[in-house]
C-alpha cells in the first residue's frame, strides 16, 4: 500500500510516518508544502527520509499560496468571530489540493494527514480532498490509533529514536505560515494563562518595541496590495516584507476563545503582523472608493464567507460565488493607505485614491459644494415618519 502523507516534521507527522509503516505496512511518500516557515521546510524533507519514507517532496508554494488564497481571502474582508484573520483556515486547501495532486501522480491508493479528531483541520484537509477527488481513501490516524495525548507519542518517538520539537515541558504545537503562526494545545489550554514569554517567533514584544512611530504606505489596485512604501513586490515578497515590519512592531498578536466547526470551544494564540496590516490598509482604501451600501452589504457577506474559509469549504460551490462578489466589489479598491505604527498599534492617518468618491466641497462645513441643507428637514422628516406614528400610536410612560 501507498499513502501520501501531508509532513511537516513536528511531533504528530513524524510519530505518523513511523506508524503509518508499522500499522498498514505501507510505503509512505511524504508532501511538505513550502507556505513560508522557512528552514523547517528542508529539515522536514530530511528528517522524512531519515524516519523512513520511500520518497518525500518539497514544494515552494509560497507565491500560489498569498496570489490565489491570501489575496482573494483578504478581498472578502473576512475576520472569523470578529478576530482572527484565517491563517491556518487559508492554508489547508492548498497543502489538501497538492496532496491529491501528488497521489494521483504516485498512484498511491491514500492520502493522510496528521489532524485531531477534534479539530478543524480534519474537515479542511478532507473537504477539499473529496471535492477534487471524490474516491479518494483519507487515512487519520488520530481518529484510530492508541494514543491519547502528546506525552504518550513523544514517548513513542524516544523509543523509535525520532527527533521532535514538543517536549513535556513546552507540549503547545505550532503552525507557521506566510500569513501567520499559530499556538495551540498544552499550557495554552487554560484560557486564564497567559502565554509563556519567548513564545512568538513573527512579533517583537509591543513592551520591547521600539518606542517611535514608524509610518508605512501601502499602495492596492484593483483590490490587491502591490507595492509597500513605493516598493513594488510581488504577493510573496509584499506579505514577508510587511511582515518584518508589522513584526518589529509588536503589531498582530492576538488571544482568542473561538468556535471550532466540529462544536467545541478552543482556546487559540496567533500572530499575524503582515496580515493585519493588510486589513487596516485595504479598510482606509476601501472606505474612499467603494459605495457605501455595497461596502455595508459586502462586510454583510463577509461573516458567512469567513465561516467557510474556517470550515473547510473552500472548494464549494457557495465560497466561489461569495467570490465572484467580492472581486467585482474589489474592483475599485485602487489607492494607497498613509499607516502609524507604535509598540502593537495600527493608525491608519491618510488614504488617497484616483478613484475617490470622496468630495471635499461637499462635505466641507466651510463650502456650500452644490449640497442644499435645507433638503435635510424633508430627508429626516420621512425617515421619521414611523417613529412618530408608533410614538402616537404606543406612547411611552
């Protein structure tokens, strides 16, 4: 039997590798998809071999994964439960989507993946193996093996001489991409505990930041971001260099409680300094050139699409309508956002666009600006029509 496996090196793929071999018997093939953690990408193709899999490819996804899913993501204006800003939702169906890929190319007759029972990424991963290959085998061993927790597999990996970076001491998993890393599990599993110092890899600590401003620009067309202070960079570059400045910043730390699809509440660490740079910068621009009603019925939509990313469905059918919407909408977002940064804060200070609706002679206290004020007491007087009808109708103690 043939698998493929989806491999990043940490604690759960590699006790996986080792019993995927010894349970099924199989040959294992393993896939690490290249999304931005860095050395780890290479050292997981190594440590592959060395624990015994017949063939293990490495692959730089870095520019599909912020052209084709960050970037469309970040059109939407998606924030899942008001906060988080997708990174490992995003990421999911494109390791899932090459997983297929490579099976198919290898023949192998499975696929697997090192996700919890309890966890979202279970869903993600086999949402969208199944959408692009409906016959596919998923093999998840958390769901049939022995093992009940962290502690009793980085026994198994002692025994088995299989290097890990979990220990009993530090046990919280990491997950790490262009878009963000992600801590979760272990010590982090009493909502009341703060995380443990040294943690975070992306952001400096705001306490530790420098103590200045730092102003930065970001430029968008047609709802994309593509250039950083005048610099223009392609969607893998743009995403890291944001990144290393919202990062020495202490900007895009957050703690939350979230919803997970499977029913359960979980408690989720996460830093994202590039990503939340991105939002801030594309809101100023946005609230220049996109009609207001169409931006209020866009952030309207924005929820329920935010709930798909994070449930998996990327590969379905109502995602990619939500899609076409908001690209149509994203046509306009043209211009450039003026942000001030200090010590883990985001001020957005200037925006400006050739695409303006923005009208300063109408707006202005000091200019008539073809504007008759005198049109407001019918406007308020209709608008309060009902008001004053329930008021004679009910009145109120």
């Amino acid at each position: 039997m043939k698998i493929v496996l989806a491999y990043s090196g940490g604690l759960d793929t590699s006790i996986i590798l080792k019993w995927l071999i010894e349970h099924y018997g199989a040959e294992v093939i393993a896939f690490t998809a290249d999304i931005g953690q860095g050395e780890e990408v290479e050292e997981a193709r190594v440590k592959a071999l060395r624990t015994g899999a017949i063939k293990a490819q490495a692959l730089d996804l870095r520019e599909e994964f912020v052209r084709d899913f960050v970037f469309p993501m970040f059109r939407s204006g998606a924030l899942y439960e008001g906060y988080y800003l997708l990174g490992t939702s995003i990421a999911r169906p494109l390791i899932a989507k090459h997983l297929v890929r490579i099976a198919q190319e290898e023949g192998a007759e499975a696929i697997a993946h090192g996700a919890t029972g309890k966890g979202n990424d279970q869903v993600r991963f086999e949402l969208t193996a199944y959408s692009l290959k409906p016959d596919i085998r998923v093999i998840a061993p958390w769901r049939e093996w022995e093992f009940v927790g962290r502690p009793e597999m980085i026994e198994y990996a002692a025994k088995h001489g299989i290097p890990v970076p979990a220990t009993l001491e530090k046990p919280y998993s990491v997950d790490a991409n262009l878009l963000h890393n992600s801590f979760e599990g272990g010590v982090l599993e009493d909502p009341w505990a703060e995380p443990p110092e040294g943690m975070f890899r992306l952001t400096t600590d705001p306490h530790m930041a420098p103590d200045r401003y730092e102003y930065l620009e970001v430029e968008f067309v047609g709802g994309n971001p593509v250039a950083v202070n005048g610099e223009k960079l392609a969607p893998a570059a743009l995403l890291a260099k944001l990144n290393e400045i919202g990062g020495r910043n202490g900007i895009g730390r957050i703690d939350l409680v979230e919803n997970r699809f499977v029913g359960m509440k979980s408690r989720g660490v996460y830093e994202t300094p590039g990503g939340t740079l991105l939002y801030h910068a594309r809101r100023a621009v946005e609230s220049l050139t996109v009609d207001r009603e169409v931006l209020h019925q866009r952030d309207g939509l924005a929820s329920k699409y935010a709930e798909l990313v994070y449930n998996g469905f990327w590969f379905a059918p109502e995602r990619e309508a939500l899609q076409s919407y908001f690209d149509h909408v994203a046509q306009t977002v043209t211009g450039t956002a003026r942000l001030k940064l200090y010590r883990g804060s985001v001020i957005t200070v200037g925006r400006k666009s050739p695409l303006s609706l923005y009208d300063k002679s109408l707006v202005s206290f000091d200019e008539k600006g073809g504007y008759n004020q005198a049109d407001a007491d019918g406007f308020i007087k209709l608008n309060s029509l009902r008001l004053r009808v329930r008021a004679k109708a009910q009145p109120k103690d």
